[in-house]
C-alpha cells in the first residue's frame, strides 16, 4: 500500500471507519510546504459536515475526537466556502502550478503571477478578490496563445464572479503586448474592475481591451492605446445580452481601425451600457470615434470630445441623462446641463494623483462646476472628494467628466526651520522606542499666514506673525482663523539592530481635516522604515479614525536603498466624511541597522496635502521633522550563579506525540499536535512531536503520532 494509503486507511480506522484523508487532505498543502499561506480546500463545507454527521451515528467515537474533526474541519481549513482574496507580487507572466488547489503559484521559486491569481479565483464560485499592485514597470501578458477559455495563455479569461482591483500608491498597469486583449469575460461572471491601467490590448475582432458577455462594473480604470482591426470597440466592446456600468474612467487614443466602429466602447444590439462621469479623448473609428451604440445606453456627467476619425458618436443616440459635454453636435445631447460644441481643454494623459491616469482640466474649460449639482460621484477618478469650487467663485459643484478640479489658491511663501534639535541622549537611556519630545531651536516664522491673528494657538503650535499677503484657504467654521495646521513626525530612540515604532501626529489647529497625504523621507542605509513580507512599508494608520490607508515606497520603482521614503495617504471613502481630530494618524516601524552608529539619523516630512471637507487643500500646514536617535545598549549584568549543579536536562519522549513522556499517546496530545502544526501553539508544548527537532510539525509527524495512539510506543 502507498505511503497516502498507509494514511487513509489509519484514519479511516482512527475515524470510525469514515474516511476522511479524501475530505482533509487537500487541507494539508500548507502545513506541508506552504508555511505562511493560509488553507485553502477544494472541497464543500457542507461534505465535512456531513462526514461528521456519519461518525455521530457510527457512536464509537468520544467526543474528544470529535473535537479534533472539528479544529481540524474549521482551523486547518477555515477558507473552505470563502471569498478568497489573490495578492500579486511579480510581474511574470506564468500560469499556476495548480489550478484550483487555491493556492496562486507559479514558477520556481514560486510567486503569484496575476494570470495565476486570474485561474484560481475562476476555480472557485465565490466573490473573490485579485489585487494588482503599482510594480514596475508593468504587468505584460507574454503568454501568448489562442482563446483557450482557462486563462492559462492569451488574454485573461474570467469565467467566475470577481474583483480585480490596483492597489497603490502609484499606478498599476497591465498591458496587452499588443498581441491580445487583456480581460475576456463570460457568463455568468459579475466581475468589477477599477484603479487600473489597461494598454495596448490588441485584437482582430472585438474588445481590443475587454470583451464582455456578462455584467461588469468600470470605475477608476483608465484605457489606452488599445485597438482592432476588424471589428468593434478599441477599447470595450459589450455583447449581445451583456451589461456595462462605466464610472469615473477615462478613454485615451483607443482605435477600431480601419473601418470599425466605437474607437473607445462598442455597445451591440441587446447589450446595455451605462457611462457615469467619464472622460472621452483621442479617440478614433469611422464610425463613433468614441462611442457607438446600437443597444441600450444611457451617459451622464461625461465628455466625449476630439475623436481623431469619425464623429464623437454614432448608431443610436445614447440617453443622456444631463450635464454631458460634446466637443462637436454628434452625441446629440438634448438635456439639461449638455454642452454641445464645448470646449473641454484638456491636459495630456498624466499621473495627477490617486491610482491612475487622469486628463486634468485646464483653466477655461467648460466642464469646470458644470456637472451635475445634485448627482455625481462621490469622488473623482483620483479618489479626490466632490464636488469642489473648481473656478474659485465660491460655490462648489461637480466637474464634468471623470477629473474634479482642486480649486486654485496660491501657494504662501514659509520660512521654516526644516529639522529640530535631536536632544542628545543621556547615559544610559533605556532604548524601547520611546517618543523623545522634539525641541525645535527656533519657532517656524511664516512670511505669509490666514488674515486674522490667533488669540492663542494649540500646544506646541507655532505662533503665526503678521501676513504680508493673504493666501486662499479653507475657511474653518470658527468664529476666528485658527492657527495653522502641525504636521509632525516623532522623535524616537533606538538601539542597533532594533524595530521602534514611530508616529506621525496631526494637530488641526482647528480646521476641519478629512485628508491627509505626506511622504516621510528616511536615511535607508542606518534607519529605513521597515518593509513587510509583501515588501510594501510596515505602516499602520491609527484604527480609531475609520480611515481608508494606502502607503508605499518612493521613488517608484525602488529596492532596498534606492527606497528613500514612504508616501502615506489617509482619508475617507464613503460619506459623511468624518473629520481628523488632533492626534496619531498613523504609525511606521523604522529598522535600526544592526551596524549603525550612534547618532541622529532624520525624518523629514515633505509633500504634505491636507485637505478639508470640500475637497479644498489646506495651504501653509507646518511641518515639524522628526529622527532616530541610535544610541548605544546598555550592559546586562551577568547574573550571580547560586549554584554549581547543572541544570536539569529536559526528557524527550522517544515515541512520537507522547508529550508528556508517559509512554501513551492521547488525544488531547493529538490535539496539541494540531495546534502546534497550525502555529496556534508552541513547539515546546509537545516536543515529542517535533519528531526531526526542526521547530516545526509536519503531517508526517502528526501521522506517526497517530500511529503510536493506535499501535503504542513500545
């Protein structure tokens, strides 16, 4: 009998002749050679319960036993039945090892390729979830194929609900290679996708950048540089029976060329196609150059606008649901707030903050607070709030299309001084990364500040001068201006080779915060701000706020010491936005270099962006730098030894599992075992069970126990 066998048939006896190596086994990969990933079953919850059903009638079992199915059954596999979320991390483009055992692996040494992470999330019926990060320079689909429906060459099938999403900061980007399109989506997936770049998707027929056949969400995606030749849709073509909801998302110099039609979105008899807020540029096709529709449409808050070939629209007018721009008369836009003739002026396709690429609206454009003043989103493209007063007037109101302007202000002149005296440490400081309070040798002297003078200001806020000229800012709800904002970064110590949290405080001098984005530069060589197992920052923004968090290394890209600082961004997602109070935002663990000297090694903070509630940026915050005071350890004393006798050795029990050492092996050992294979306990509770003395239990070592529970350790 195989080694597998030897297994199944002892635990089905063990089992009361139920046999569950066929239900657990498939539980067992990580502890086998996948330490760190969680369990991911390819099996029902609802079979395990009903093995558990047939062992309470066979009544042979105690309860104790039935305990371990049940640990084992919800501990070992607690994703069985569960949305599972894909975390990429390498630009490669290789299918999975194993397609559907839950596990995102591919290649040697394994990593999860987003064409792996696209076939496990297909494997499973669940709503799961494929995060894409901002890796340089961009996720390029190499494998190239025939349509083979299982994602593991050409484009990227999805055939299962799911969400592929760009995580940030910075921009994620996949590309087509311009040898196939990147997304193709069957029935009867419901699929999101939003905070991308997708370019230089590239077909004969339709969709040269996503093909849909079922129900798809856009927001936040960016198309560009996308094509066919043949058919329709440069960049989005929608089929018969399918349905599209765009919002937020921005269409850039996609083709169907030379005589197809919808350059940027084809939408096909029975299909229906919703665009909220979008942004139509440069695109071209002889027949709608950014859009055409022969289903049902419908387009609200949106520019369509400089088709290089063929007319903004074509085939059936799209219902338009008000406030659109049309560069032409094409789009026949007929409700109220529609421009047509309009002039949209827009900037070349750019980084313009957030997680994608954006066209920002120049001065003079007329969808600046033309869009809807009682329906748009809730936040541009960027993630930036709306509506704002884009045109300095005094009243805020939604932009069309997918940018929302940041109303002009000028920038006040600071003179500041830009790093504070690290008090030097005394003797023999204890280094447990306690924040040392920062003294400033001179207070920060602001040539410019808010009109009115404070009457006080908060503790340890500066103290404004007299303005000169008076800068626009945001007016807080104060009977007088307060005192400018304090953006701080902690003064900590540390001791070589140490990890010591550091903070960054916000005091809002009485504005009303809901935003916050700052980068904190660091020395990468002594005393980097620590990276996570999936290389991101180990950043953690203060839970009390209820505060979306994204963080990241800069410049990007960057390894190791080409990494000089951390961007942060911290603000709300959904309404009503709650305001910042003063205190923590969030806090870094900065890595003191075993080798680094003694010393004051600085945090800088830099491009601050504090923002209120409309969306208006706070101009004039004062930053207070802060550093890493690396000071020497201080001498343990060696302990007085009271006596001579050696210790007494610990006894290892030469039967495997018999913890205790009294030559039986028991459940509850068993379930010790169990426990230690799972990291819930020490290795040190049952040494006996770490068979090898490697620190770790393995399922060979939990079956040999078992072994010695049935057959004893004589």
């Amino acid at each position: 009998m195989s080694e597998d066998g030897d297994r199944q048939f002892l635990l089905r006896d063990f089992f009361g002749g139920v046999d569950l190596w066929g239900t657990l086994s498939p539980c067992l990969g990580p502890m086998r050679g996948f330490r760190g990933q969680k369990a991911s079953c390819g099996w029902s919850t609802v079979k395990v319960v009903e093995n558990i059903i047939r062992i309470l009638g066979k009544r042979r079992m105690p309860w104790r036993v039935l305990l371990l199915v049940l640990w084992w059954t919800f501990a070992v596999c607690p994703e069985a039945g569960r949305a599972l979320t894909f975390s990429v991390d390498s630009i490669l483009d290789l299918p999975d090892a194993v397609p559907g055992d839950g596990v995102c692996s591919a290649g040697t040494p394994a990593v999860c390729t987003l064409r792996a992470a696209i076939q496990e999330a297909n494997s499973t019926p669940e709503l799961d979830t494929v995060r894409v990060p901002s890796l340089a320079p961009r996720f390029r689909l190499t494998t190239h194929g025939s349509d083979n429906e299982d994602a593991s060459r050409g484009d990227l099938d999805i055939v299962a609900d799911l969400v592929v999403e760009g995580v940030g900061p910075g921009v994620a980007t996949i590309d087509g290679d311009l040898a196939d399109r990147i997304f193709d989506i069957y029935p009867p997936a419901r699929v999101t996708v939003r905070n991308l770049v997708l370019q230089r998707g590239q077909v004969e027929a339709a969709g040269g950048a996503i093909r849909n056949a079922s129900v798809l969400e856009l927001e936040g995606v960016t198309f560009r540089d996308n094509a066919v030749s043949t058919g329709s849709g440069g960049a989005l073509a929608n089929l018969p029976g399918s349905r599209a909801t765009v919002r937020n998302c921005t269409f850039f110099n996609n083709v169907a060329a030379p005589n197809g039609q919808g350059g940027a979105v084809a939408n096909l008899p029975g299909a229906m196609l919703e665009l909220e807020s979008v942004t139509f540029s440069t695109n071209g096709a002889m027949a709608g150059g950014a859009v055409h529709n022969l289903g049902v449409g419908s387009i609200h808050n949106s520019i369509v606008a400089a088709s290089t070939v063929g007319a903004n629209c074509a085939g059936v007018p799209l219902v338009s649901r008000g406030y659109n721009l049309d560069s032409g008369t094409s789009c026949l836009f007929d409700q109220l707030g529609d421009l047509n003739n309009g002039e949209a002026r827009l900037s070349g396709l750019a980084f313009n903050g957030g997680l994608s690429l954006t066209m920002a609206l120049q001065a003079g454009s007329e969808a600046i607070d033309r869009g809807d003043p009682a329906d748009c989103p809730l936040q541009d493209q960027r993630g930036f709030p709306r509506p704002a007063d884009g045109n300095g007037d005094g009243f805020s109101v939604c932009d069309i299309g997918a940018f929302e302007v940041n109303p002009p202000t000028p920038t006040p002149t600071i003179t500041r001084t830009p790093t504070p005296t690290v008090p030097s440490p005394t003797s023999s400081p204890t280094p447990t990364g306690t924040i040392l309070p920062a003294t400033p040798t001179s207070t920060p002297t602001l040539v410019a500040t808010p009109s009115a003078t404070p009457s006080s200001s908060p503790s340890g806020s500066p103290a404004a001068t007299s303005p000169t000229p008076t800068p626009t800012v945001s007016t807080p709800t104060a009977s007088e201006t307060p005192a400018l904002p304090v953006l701080e970064v902690a003064t900590v110590a540390g001791i070589p080779g140490q990890r010591v949290p550091v903070t960054v405080r916000l005091r809002t001098g009485g504005y009303r915060v809901v935003a916050v984005q700052a980068e904190i530069s660091f020395d990468p060589a002594n005393a980097p701000i620590a990276p996570r197992q999936d290389g991101s920052p180990d950043c953690t923004p203060n839970g009390a706020l209820n505060k979306s968090f994204e963080v990241g290394y800069r410049p990007v890209p960057c390894v190791g010491q080409e990494c000089q600082r951390v961007a942060a961004y911290l603000f709300s997602q959904s309404l009503p936005l709650e305001l910042i109070p003063d205190g923590v935002l969030w806090t870094c663990v900065v890595e003191v270099n075993p080798a680094a000297s003694e010393g004051a090694y600085t945090l800088s903070i830099t491009n601050e962006f504090v923002a209120d509630e409309e969306g208006t940026r706070i101009v004039g915050v004062i930053l207070s730098h802060g550093a890493v005071v690396v000071v020497a350890p201080t001498p343990t004393p060696m302990p007085t030894p009271t006596s001579t006798a050696s210790p007494t050795p610990t006894v290892v029990s030469r039967c495997e599992g018999d913890c205790d050492g009294n030559g039986l092996v028991t459940i509850d050992e068993l379930v010790t075992m169990v426990g230690v294979a799972l990291e819930l306990r020490s290795v040190s509770d049952c040494l006996a069970g770490d068979r090898d003395g490697n620190g770790l239990v393995t399922v060979d070592e939990i079956i040999a126990a078992v072994n010695r529970a049935l057959l004893g350790c004589a």
